[in-house]
C-alpha cells in the first residue's frame, strides 16, 4: 500500500520496560511528525522531523521519549522505562512539503500502547 | 488549557438530513484550521481545510465555515450519508509553525438510515 504504516500495531508492555515504535511514511514525504493520542482525546504533537533533521521536539512529554529518522524516511519513537500514563495509541503522520505549509498530514493507523 | 475545544462528544442525524459539528478555539493566532475524519482502528484521514482569509470553504457535501470574530467554526455535511459515521476532529495551527496542529477531542457523529 502507499499510505503510513506504523508497527507493531499494538503493543503490551510491563511497567518499566522499553518500547521502540516504528512509522513507514510514504514515499519521498519530506516531513514526518509523532502524535500522542489518549483516551477520548484528540491526538497531542509530540515531535516533527524534515528529512533527517528533528526541528521540534517541544511536545515530547519528558526525557523518556526519543525519537529518530536517520536517513530521512523510516523513523522510531522510543520509549525508556514505560509508565503507565504512556498509555495511548501514538499516531504517525508525513506530508509531502517542508514545513507541511498548507500541507494535507496523512496519517498512518497508530500503534496502541498498553503499559500494565 | 484546551486552545480547540468541541463541546459536543456526540451527536445522530437522520440519514439525508444536514450534520453540523462545531468547534471553538481561544487562541487568536490560530491562521490554519481542519476537520479529520477518523473511523475505528484507523488513523485520522484529511476532510476539509480553511485559512483565516477565508470565512466558507466548500468540497462537495462538506462545507466549513470560521467565524473568526467569535472564533468558532463549524462543518456542513449535506446530505450525510450512513458512511460520514465517523469520529471528527478539529485541528487548528498557528503560522510560522503551520505543522503544529492543536486537534480538538473529537465529536462522534453517527448517521441513522
């Protein structure tokens, strides 16, 4: 398909233990941006990437979040020492344009992450 | 401190009749603004969008409006179909930072036929 995948689709995990996400964006999307979304929320901006280049990561919720894209397409979201208010689904998204200016996100189907 | 804020956690309409879904924000240097549509288990899908030079943009059945004096805007759905049951977010974004959208919690519309 040529839309934005995300693995594993769901995901258990023991509190304390660390969790990698992974987001295939479609091909030749220059950005790629990480959403957190919790129950009855509407997805929350954690972090923006431009090819490579991380531009923002204001809205990682602490030091426990690291996200990469290292050739500017493929990125991980990981998550040290799992806690559970990281309970959510996380939410990939890439657009076409730098900077996604008027540029339609496509979102891929989250992965949902459960923290016991 | 919710900037989006839609009020109305859910809302059924009569399949054939007009949807309205409303959304209001607080901050005045929201320039950018969406609707995602989001069904189960998948990721949010693009709808419709409006710039703030704008007060109505129209794509079909879907029509969105901004008031940007009461900063509010609202979606059209006409006529809704059975398929438009859908959880639908509103985002807003300031400019520079276009990319950072503020969604919305999300308003459940379910289409009756």
């Amino acid at each position: 398909g040529a839309g934005v995948s995300q693995s594993p689709r769901y995901k258990v995990a023991k509190r304390g233990q660390d969790v990698a996400l992974r987001c295939d964006p479609i091909s030749g999307h220059v950005s790629l941006f990480w959403y957190q979304q919790a129950l009855g929320q509407g997805p929350e901006f954690l972090t923006y990437f431009q090819n490579e280049a991380q531009l923002d990561k204001s809205g990682l919720p602490s030091d426990r979040f690291f996200a990469e894209r290292p050739e500017g397409s493929v990125s991980t979201l990981k998550i040290q020492r799992t806690q559970q208010e990281d309970s959510a689904v996380y939410l990939c998204a890439s657009s076409l344009g730098a900077l996604a200016v008027s540029s339609e996100q496509y979102f891929g189907p989250g992965t949902r992450l459960t923290v016991t | 401190d919710q900037q989006v804020k839609q009020n109305s956690p859910s809302l059924s309409v009569q399949e054939g009749r007009i949807s309205i879904l409303n959304c209001d924000y607080t901050n005045s240097m929201f320039d950018y603004f969406l609707w995602y549509k989001k069904y189960p288990a998948e990721g949010p899908t693009f709808l419709i969008s409006i710039s703030s030079i704008k007060d109505k943009n129209e794509d079909g059945r879907f029509t969105v409006f901004l008031n940007k004096s009461a900063k509010h805007l609202s979606l059209h759905i006409v006529p809704s179909q059975p398929g438009d049951s859908a959880v639908y977010f509103c985002a807003a974004s300031e400019i520079p930072g276009t990319y950072k959208y503020i969604f919305g919690t999300g308003t459940r519309l379910k289409v009756l036929a």
